[in-house]
C-alpha cells in the first residue's frame, strides 16, 4: 500500500473523539439509511465511494443520510438556498460543548432534559437541536427571526418521533 493510501484512510483526527464521524463515510450504510444518496455516490481516484462535495445536492442529501443513520431521523430537508451545515463539524462542537459543562460539574457529563440549551438562530436545517439532544438528551428552545427556517425546523420537529419525545424541544 502506497503512502498517499496510507494517509487517504487515516481516521480524521481532528474531529472530537466522541464524534460518529471520525472514520470514513461507509455509503453502503448510508444508503440503506437513505436510499436516495446512492444517486449522489461516485468513485475518488483511490476507487473508495465518495460524494462530488462541491454539488449541494449531494452535500444535501450526505447530511441528510448521515442524520438518519447516526440520529435516527426519519425525516430531514430544508429548503432551497437554506444553510446546510456540515454535520461532522456541528457534532464537533456539541461534543466540546459537554467538554466544556462536564469541567463545570466536577467531571461528569451533564445528560438529559434537564440540561436547557437555547440555539438562537436555530436556521432551517435544526441540527444543533438534533445531535445535542440525540447525543446527550438536552432540551432545546430554537429561535430564529425567519419564519421559513422556523417552518422549516418545526417540520423537522414534528416528522420526527425521536424529538418529539423530547417535550422540552420547541421553537420561539
């Protein structure tokens, strides 16, 4: 095995270490998740599957397929020309924000309902609610000044049962 493999199939280090997107993508998994990706899938140089990252629709429907298989999402879309976050990163900073109150609670991370997160700017796409509550439990008030993302992560909401559950997850 060359070199440039070797360092083509390194886990992303950079990411949080308890982030579900450390390794690379298994678009086999991802399409059984979300079978409309499999539209989106090509080969890279080194024959692995992959997507064109420089397509929002196949970025789109990535995210889409990543929240169904790691966050249980039944249903997940935002509309045209609406911010589509990265979903590695977003998870990134859920996880240092854990770090961060598990320093404040004497080395213990902070799970459940009762730990109240405010995402203001919430945006169409409602993926901080998303992974903080399916990675810690948290409840989430989710602002934002724009009634089309407040629709937009509303519907997230309520297609969603894994949310609903959550009866502190709302929208202001």
């Amino acid at each position: 095995m060359t070199e440039k493999k070797k360092e083509h199939q390194k886990i992303k280090s950079r990411l949080h270490p308890r982030n579900r997107h450390r390794e690379r993508y298994d678009f086999k998994k991802l399409i059984v998740s979300c079978p409309e990706l499999a539209d989106f899938v090509v080969m890279n140089i080194y024959q692995d599957e992959t997507i064109d990252f420089s397509d929002p629709a196949a970025v789109k429907m990535l995210n889409k397929a990543l929240l169904m298989h790691y966050y249980d999402l039944e249903y997940w879309d935002i509309p045209e020309g609406y911010l589509c976050p990265p979903i590695p990163g977003r998870a990134d900073y859920i996880h240092h924000i854990a770090d961060f109150l598990c320093r404040k609670n004497f080395g213990v991370f902070p799970m459940g309902n009762h730990i109240k997160c405010l995402d203001i700017g919430v945006g169409a796409n409602c993926v901080y609610p998303v992974i903080g509550h399916k990675e810690y439990g948290w409840s989430f008030i989710g602002s934002d000044i724009d009634p089309v993302a407040l629709e937009s992560a509303g519907k997230i909401i309520e297609l969603n049962q894994v949310l609903r559950r959550s009866t502190d997850l709302r929208l202001q």
